[in-house]
C-alpha cells in the first residue's frame, strides 16, 4: 500500500489537465497478484483522465485459452483497444493487418522516448520495422542454480565464467543414486521447459535461435545447432546427469536439480524454496552466450476508435511507474533501460545482475505466419530426443527439411 500512494504522488504530482474523453476497452492477461497491482494502477490513469471511461477486461477470467478469447473478439469485431499480451501473439496479429502501427504516434509525442527502451525489447515487438507494441517488460533468461546442492558436493556456485565442460564435471558429483535403485535422483541440469530450456545450449554452440533473422529457413540442421543438441542428448541418455522431461524424477523447484535455465517471472515461487539459491549468467559456449527474451507488451487495435486515448494508456502502462510497481513486486524486468539497472525494484534473492546483462545477448524469438506448427515440428523433434526415437542429427534435420518445406511454401 505504501508503495502504491508513493506511486500516486509520482503520477499525479505532475498531472496536467486531460482532454481525453469517450471511452477505451483494456485487455489484460496474468496472475491475479499483478492484475491487483495494474488495477491500482489504473485508478492512478484514470485520475489524470477524468473525462475518459476505461473498461478494465480480465482476458483470463472464467478458465479456458485467453487467445481464443480474444480471437473471439476480434471476430465479433469488439476487440480490446489495448491489450497486454508477449510480442509472439501480437506480432502474428500485426502479420494479419489487425494492431495499429505504433511509429507515427510515438514520434509525434514530445514526452516519449523509444531510446528509453532495451533495444531487444523494441525489436520483439516490431514487424518488418515497424514497431507494434510497447515493451512493458524485458524478462531476460539466466541460470538458477542451487547453492545448496554445490555446497555439500564441495563444489564452487557458477558465477563467473563457466561453459558446458564445467557442467560435466559438476555432474559427476551432483548427478547421484540416493535410493540405489540404479537411476539418479538428483542432477546437474534440468530441461523441462523444452525450447525454451535448449536456447542457451543453440545460441552458445550456434550463435543463433532456431529461425534465420528474416524467418526464411530454419536452423535446426546448422551444424552449431546439431552439436548443441547432441551434448544435451549426451547429457540425458550417456551421462545420466539431466533430468529427462519425458521421465521426471526431478525439478529445481523441489530441490533436487542443481541449475535450471528459465526467466524472472519464477523468481516469486522460488522465494518460499527450501534451499538457499541465487542466479548467474548463461554458460559459454563456441559462439559466446545465449538467452531468449520473453516480453509482453500493450498492443493497440487497428479498430480503435479512439487511437489518442489508447495510446495514451499503453505508454502509462509501458512506463515507469507501472513497471516499478510491478518489478519490485516481483513480477518482471523493466523494459526501460534506466529503470531496470537501478537498485530501486531489487530485493534478493536472486542477484539480478545476471538478468540485466543478458541483454547484450539476448534474442527474440523470430515470429513467422506459421509459427505454430515450426514450433510443432521442433517439439516433435524434441520428443524424439527425449525417447531416444532418433539421433540428434537425424531428429533435427528431419524436423529442419519439414520447416524450412512450410516456410517455403513446398
């Protein structure tokens, strides 16, 4: 509560008179933890824009898929104005002709800086150079790894700089058979996020993400990326030192895997762990470090009919009050450069440095019309992998022919 009223008095203590008016629809996602925190926070909007109705939209409200929900409204033609939502739904809804540009408004606006922003973060949200929505986070990956786990094996916690052959080594002695029934019960690495748990190992040992730059060609058959998946396989099924996702006997979360690659949105859960434990940079490899961005941001219609009062509201929402509210809560990495390498918004743990600096490396996903089924084909591959059906090479460049045919149109 006081960090709300402090909040207040940043937003309103500079207020100036509003000549919004009419009426904009705001769709949101997420827990209901952060959609208390943007409520308040919307009641702050809407006491500099008296004149200006807001209909707050809880996307997830009543179960099921919240992207059905809001396809659904895009069909009927009563879309959100605004919506909050990762940059790989909203940008195949741009592909589509369905959000509004974002440039001509950004540019017009003398208070509004997009160099505010990390780069990565704007890149994520555009298409084709243009830009569609506004970062309100820039959840960077990193490495949590379990202080505990290392202690008693005697081993050093990886910070510094550390690579794949060092993850061998530790396996040896926190990869164990506690129950001697022949299979490890505790491990080095965990991989039960699928994609998202490969992208440090295909950008370290290839340098890239799975889809060229311009979503022409995949790159699951590069060599770099064959090799990447050949020492996760090796790890699972030769060195037994990972937990296999396909056959869990483990997690970070229940204390017995020692690093888990994944982003801050975890952090929260982690906080009533068991175990002391901290995060640390991404491995290197051959073609330096990896992480993937994940980052939701607020959209506007291309239905809008009233452009200046949704933009207006994204850019509060976007901005820095919003985003500290939500990163000292917890929830996200701030979007704004300045922001999210201050102290303010920090608590430990973890040490969120590791976060920070990824972005230097840190890439977006490649959005592409066919996203769905590329992502289909390489979980397929993926799957083979963990059921040991196929080699990595022969898994990858199957799944690579098949992709790189869709995207082709062949």
């Amino acid at each position: 509560m006081v960090l709300f009223v402090v909040l207040v008095m940043a937003y309103t203590s500079t207020a100036v008179g509003s000549e919004l008016q009419g009426s904009i629809t705001f769709g949101w996602k997420g827990t209901l933890e952060a959609m208390e925190i943007t409520k308040q926070m919307l009641e702050v909007f809407k006491e500099k824009h008296p004149d200006l109705e807001v209909d707050f939209v809880y996307l997830m409200a009543g179960g099921g898929s919240w992207q059905e929900k809001l396809k659904t409204m895009i069909l009927a033609g009563t879309p959100p104005d605004v919506t909050k939502m990762e940059y790989q739904v909203g940008m195949p809804l741009a592909i589509e002709g369905l959000l509004l540009p974002l440039d001509e408004l950004a540019a017009k606006d003398r208070a509004f800086r997009l160099t505010d922003y990390f780069p990565v973060a704007l890149q994520a949200h555009s298409y084709q150079g243009r830009l569609y929505g506004l970062p309100q986070e820039a959840n960077l990956g990193a490495f949590f790894y379990n202080e505990d786990m290392f202690e008693l094996a005697g081993l050093l916690p990886p910070t510094g700089d550390w690579d794949h052959d060092d993850i061998l080594e530790w396996g040896k002695k926190l990869a164990r058979d506690i129950d001697g029934d022949g299979l490890n019960d505790t491990f080095v690495i965990d991989y039960s996020w699928g994609r998202t748990s490969m992208e440090p190992h295909i950008q370290a040992f290839n340098g890239q993400g799975y889809l060229t730059d311009d979503g022409s060609r995949t790159l699951l058959g590069e060599p770099g990326f064959i090799q990447a998946m050949e020492w996760v396989s090796d790890t699972v099924h030769v060195w037994g030192i990972a937990n296999n996702p396909r056959r869990s006997r483990g997690s970070f979360a229940r204390g017995n895997v020692a690093l888990f690659y994944n982003g801050p949105w975890m952090i929260t859960g982690f906080r009533s762990a068991q175990f002391r434990w901290d995060a640390t940079l991404t491995p290197l490899g051959p073609k330096g470090r990896g992480t993937r961005l994940s980052s939701d941001g607020l959209q506007i219609s291309q239905q809008t009919k009233n452009p200046e009062a949704a933009w207006e509201l994204a850019k509060f929402m976007a901005g820095e009050q919003v985003q500290m509210a939500l990163a000292r809560a917890g929830y996200l990495i701030p979007s704004l450069r300045r922001l999210a390498q201050s102290q303010s918004w920090r608590v430990s743990p973890p040490d969120y440095e590791p976060f920070i600096q990824s972005a230097a490396w840190s890439l977006p996903e490649i959005i592409v019309p066919q996203l769905d089924e590329v992502r289909r084909l390489y979980d397929a591959a993926l799957t083979a992998l963990w059921l040991r059906e196929q080699t990595p090479q022969a898994a990858f460049t199957q799944a690579a022919t098949l992709i790189n045919n869709l995207l082709q149109g062949r």
